[in-house]
C-alpha cells in the first residue's frame, strides 16, 4: 500500500502487496524500505544479490515476535531470516519480500565461567565471539571464515578449524531461546523440548527464529596454522594423497583444500589450509610434513597463533551480492580413486570455478547419527563446488552423486526436491516432517532448504 504523503519516486518503488501502513510501532525505529537512504546497505546479501519488500531490524526477543506477526499477515511473500548474510545459500535476501535481520542483536555473554558456558545471539559474527573468547583461553568451532553470522551457522551444522578435533558447532550447543512460527518463545534443551532442540541442531532453520544460543566452549591454547600451495597438475593423485593422510592423521589436525582449476596453460593450484590443535613445534611439523610432501611446493607459511587471529581476516561493511549463487554440496567417505579422476574432471571441465574439501570424521563421528539433525556423521570431507551456472553445475554434480553419502545444505543452491533425501537418512527425514508439521504447520519457514510438514502435499 502507497502512503501518499510521500514522494511520487519513493511510492513506485514500494511493494503494492505489503501493508507498510500496518507496521507495528514497536518495529518502527528499525524498519528499512525501498526508497529509504540506508535499503542499499540490506538489499543484498555476501553471495545473492536482492530487492526485498521490508527489511526489520531487530534487536530483542519481542521485536522478532512482532516482525513473525507482520510476517504472517503477508504469509504469501517470501521470508528470509538473516543473521550475518553470508550464507552461501543466499537465501536471507529474496525479491518482495520480508527480511528478519538480527544482525543488531550481537551480544556475547558469560555464563558461568566454571563449565565454559556463554550466550550468543544469533546477529554475532564468528571473529567476535573468537575474540571474546580468547583472552580465557576458550574456543568454539565455526567455519572457516570470521564474518559469518553465529545464526545460520550454529542451526545447520558448522565444519570447522576444529572439526575433527571437538566436533560441529551444534555439538558445543546447550540450549536456544526462540520464537516459533505463532509467535510463542521457547527454550529447547535436552530437557526442556528436547524434540526441537534436537531438529535444531542440523535443521534449524526450518523451525524458528533463534534469539539466543547457549554454549559449552572448550579450552584451546596457541594453534599451529598453516597456509600451502602446491602445483597441483595431478589432480586426482594429489587429491588422493591429501585425503588418506587426513584420514590417518591424529584429530587434532583439521584440514581445508582448494584447488583452482588449469588457465592458460598453467597447472592446476592446490591451496591446503591446516589447524593443529597444538602449541608444540614437533608436533605441528609431525603433523604438516606428510602434507608438505605430496606434490611440488610453492610456498608455505606456518605459524603458532590463537585460533582467534586465524578468523581476523574477516571483512566488514555491507554486503553486496549479485545475480544466483549456484553451488553443491557432497559428503564422501573416503576420496577414493574413483571419486578423485571424477573430481579431476569437474575440476578441468570449466563448469565449475571453485572447488573445496574440507575435512570432518573425528569428532564429528563420535556423534551418533540420531543424537541430532545432522545427516553426515560418517563422512569424512565435505566436497562443495560453485560455478556460474546452476544448471550446467546440477549436470555435472548428478554425475557424481554416486560418491556422495549425504550433503551439507547450508553450501548447496539446487532446490529440487530429491536433495532432502540426500540430506537427511529416511527416518531422520521422516521425524523432521512430523516436527515440522507440530512447530510450523503452515510452512511459514520455506523460502530455504525447505522440509514440508507432512500436511501438506509436496
């Protein structure tokens, strides 16, 4: 609906199907709109470019409540739920329609100093919470990167730098506050509605708006860091090498991989990235040296660091997303050598313009599969490819999913249906649709990796 008290150049560019008129006065201060000064700094997010109808900035508890009423007056636009807006996904930006954007709420508290316990709230970036951490000699595993939001992270999964050493981010994760589809606010823990805390942990974002996590760090002195680039022309025998040291490697070493593909006659570059959850000189070097020695070395760059000066790369700023990302995701129990000339292929074949394989196993496996919603427990890496094309990239990707046992949703773009069976074993699925149908009967929580209540007719 126009406000005719506005300028003409501002009316045309409001959304007729969204009643601004009707937005409630709690969540006046913090709406943004097209035509307002500040809507290019929101629109997009880090990896898709975007043009929503209104964007909420929140900053407690009620507002979300509040920002879920309006949205559920307006239940046939999209709803994004944003927390740091790098979701690979891309899926907290959309065109028309409704933005929750928690990044206002980044409050890092401690708990209780004795048992390593901290809240976050979901608009958190990973290099605060590092640095907050820090200086008590605690950590949290996320991802590889500091600018990520603590929300869509902490409810997916996270594989990060200490991955195969203390497990996925929602391993470390006690309890959550958050505001379901009708507008009630909940704790979910292992005691207290422990069904949704259980479909929390892999598939949160499918359930309700987090406002707060609870936390159970871990203790982590200086790490080893390293950074290598090998000439990687052998593709799939550098990839073979690489994933069985990996996997008869200690935990304590979480290992990430890209590779870039050949240009202009030059070969293909590996860049292996590596935590020791260590401070000893021998055992870093013990550690790094079977790496060192798979394929020619161009350069290598170690050092004995705090885990929270690996995330301080990060970038601030507004994000300001273009066009679709399109991008995979795989699980693989092993890099076989079947999977790694297939992964060759792809790699030469110009579909796809990066390649990564991060390493889990460890830790991660100790986890039961059923303990949460996580699919992956078994696998070893996660594989993830993005290229220019969703279509070309979904071609090529089908080719492979021989080798894959499951997938990591928060990296993979393609949305049909089938990849829910990827993503979840039958029963695990199964339970997700019956919860779904129980905290968001009417799929209000869709425009994502979206898990129909059994209700509803897919």
């Amino acid at each position: 609906m126009r406000d005719n008290s506005l300028p003409t150049a501002i009316q045309i560019k409001r959304r007729p199907e969204i009643a601004y008129n009707a937005i409630p006065a709690s969540l006046m201060e913090g709406v943004i709109v097209p035509g307002d000064a500040a809507y290019e700094r929101v629109q997009s997010t880090y990896f898709r470019g975007g043009a929503p109808g209104i964007v909420f900035q929140v900053s407690n508890t009620q507002q979300i409540v509040d920002a879920l009423a309006f949205a559920r007056s307006h239940v046939h636009l999209p709803l994004g739920i944003r927390s740091g807006g790098h979701g690979i996904r891309g899926r907290s930006t959309n065109d028309g329609g409704i933005i929750i954007d928690l990044s206002q709420m980044n409050k890092i508290d401690i708990l209780d100093e004795s048992t390593r316990r901290i809240r976050i709230e979901p608009g958190a970036r990973w290099i605060e919470v590092a640095t907050t951490l820090a200086p008590r000699g605690w950590g949290l595993s996320s991802g590889d990167y500091g600018g990520v939001g603590v929300g869509g992270l902490a409810t997916a999964g996270g594989i990060g730098w200490f991955a195969r050493s203390h497990g996925l981010t929602i391993d470390r994760l006690r309890a959550v506050e958050m505001v379901l589809a009708d507008g009630s606010v909940v704790r979910a823990s292992d005691q207290e509605n422990p069904d949704l805390f259980w479909a929390i942990r892999g598939a949160g974002s499918n359930f309700g708006v987090v406002a707060s996590f609870e936390f159970q760090a871990f203790e982590v002195g200086n790490v080893g860091w390293a950074q290598l680039i090998f000439d990687a022309s052998d593709i799939a025998g550098f990839l073979q090498k690489w994933g069985a040291i990996i996997e008869s490697s200690p935990r304590d070493l979480t290992s990430f991989l890209i590779i870039n593909p050949p240009r202009q006659g030059r070969p293909a570059i590996a860049f292996v990235m590596a935590v020791v959850n260590s401070d000893d000189q021998k055992t870093i070097r013990d550690r790094l040296q079977p790496i060192a020695e798979i394929a020619p070395l161009y350069d290598m760059q170690v050092v004995i660091t705090p885990y929270a000066s690996i995330l301080s790369k990060a970038q601030g700023g507004d994000h300001d997303g273009q066009g679709e990302p399109a991008s995979r995701s795989g699980s693989l129990e092993h890099i076989t050598p079947e999977f790694a000339n297939a992964a060759a292929q792809l790699i030469q074949s110009g579909v796809t313009y990066f390649f990564q394989i991060r390493s889990m196993g460890g830790a991660v496996s100790d986890v039961p599969v059923e303990a949460t919603a996580f699919g992956s427990r078994s696998a070893n890496f996660e594989v993830t490819a993005a290229g220019t094309s969703q279509e070309r990239l979904n071609d090529a990707w089908d080719d492979l999913r021989r080798h894959f046992s499951g997938l990591y949703f928060s990296f993979d773009t393609d949305q049909r249906q089938e990849r829910l069976q990827d993503a979840f074993p039958p029963k695990m699925l199964a339970r997700l649709r019956e919860l779904k149908s129980r905290y968001d009967p009417d799929n209000m929580f869709r425009d994502n990796f979206n898990i129909v209540p059994q209700v509803q007719k897919e």
